[in-house]
C-alpha cells in the first residue's frame, strides 16, 4: 500500500458491520450527555469520507453531518480550525442548533447555511484535516480512512474530472496537504482506522473494513 510518506501502515484489518462501528464510537464516549457526539471523520481526497459519513447518517437518522469544504469555501484548504470551532462545535458542545454562515459565503452571496437542529445524537465531521491538534478537544471520537493513494488518486479524478483547472486547484492542494498531514497524523490520533477504499472483500452496504488505532 503506497501511503503519505511518513505514514504508518495500520495493521489487523477485519471485517465488521456498520452497525458494529457506530457502537463502538458511541462506547469510546460513554459519558456524553445533553448534547450529540461529534466524530470526525478524516482522510485523504479520495479515501471516501463522504459516502462514510452519509452511511453512518443512514444507520443513526437523528444526526447530521458537517463537510469541513463548506466551512473552507473561499477561505483556505486547511486555516479553518478556529472557524470550525467556535461556530459549530463548541455551540454543540453547550447543547445548542446551528446556524452558521461562514464570512466567504455572505461576501460571495452563496446562499443557505451550515445548520445542525438541536437535539441530535451524532453530528459527523467529516474532511481532509478535522482530526487535528487544535479541534481535538471537541472531538468525542474520530476515524481515520486509509487506503493507497493511487486508489484515492483515481476516485479523486473520477469525482472531480482532469481538467486543467481541477489539475491546478489539485496541485495547489497537495502543497499544502503533505506537510499539514504530515504535522498532524491523523492516523495516530484516531479512535479507529477505516479502509478507504478497501480491497479487502466485504459487502460496501453493510460493512466496513476496519483496524484498530495506530500505536507509534
């Protein structure tokens, strides 16, 4: 598996059900009361944070997700931590809905908010950069998708076409992706590790593939 450099390869992948992850992030926060569980859901472009969080939403309806790309609209790849933390997560932590228009979509009149109705169970966060040393605190539990990157490469294009603007904004990004990534490691931080995307065999509707956290 071709992985960032730097990287640790996780190890003990096994087969488990969706259902089976969600209680186990709900059990790395046994405590959380009054207010939803926020999990963080990180990975390179490509690894399939997305479609994980969507089947996540799918197995626990009362809950929401948030796309760290919606929050860094117009403002930066990865300078958005703070934003990130004092419009939605600390209100989620004190129990309160969102509703949150970032400086970038009002100065660009793009329309709609980021909004999260009180009372749900789970809030998932998921992009490339969440599980970082700054939002850490307001993270009840994270996964880390891991997967070659040739792979990711390939469903990144796929999803967002070669054009030579999307080839630039993907160059641009990379240079500031490796050594954010490299300065952070998610990997070593997360709670679980997800195969993203897997070539273990296993049913993509109801199952995941999974390794337990990365010791250094």
């Amino acid at each position: 598996m071709r992985l960032h450099p730097g990287e640790t390869e996780a190890v003990g992948w096994r087969v488990v059900t969706v259902f089976d992850v969600v209680r186990q992030l709900r059990d790395a926060s046994p405590d959380v009361t009054g207010r939803p569980r926020v999990i963080a859901i990180d990975g390179r472009g490509g690894a399939g944070k997305t479609t994980l969080a969507e089947r996540l939403r799918k197995m626990e309806p009362n809950s929401a997700i948030v796309h760290t790309d919606d929050v860094a609209w117009n403002h930066a790849y990865f300078d958005w931590g703070a934003v990130l933390t004092g419009n939605i997560l600390q209100p989620l932590h004190r129990g309160e809905p969102v509703d949150f228009r970032p400086d970038a979509w009002i100065s660009h009149d793009r329309a709609g908010s980021i909004t999260i109705p009180a009372g749900a169970d789970f809030v998932w966060v998921e992009g490339t950069g969440i599980i970082r040393e700054e939002v850490g605190p307001w993270l009840d539990a994270s996964m880390y998708m891991q997967g070659d990157l040739e792979d990711q490469e390939r469903l990144l294009i796929g999803r967002d076409g070669d054009s030579s603007e999307q080839q630039e904004h993907v160059a641009n990004w990379l240079r500031e992706e490796l050594p954010f990534m490299l300065r952070e490691r998610p990997w070593s931080r997360a709670t679980l590790i997800v195969g993203g995307p897997s070539r273990i065999d296993h049913d993509p509707d109801t199952e995941l593939v999974v390794a337990p956290p990365i010791s250094l």
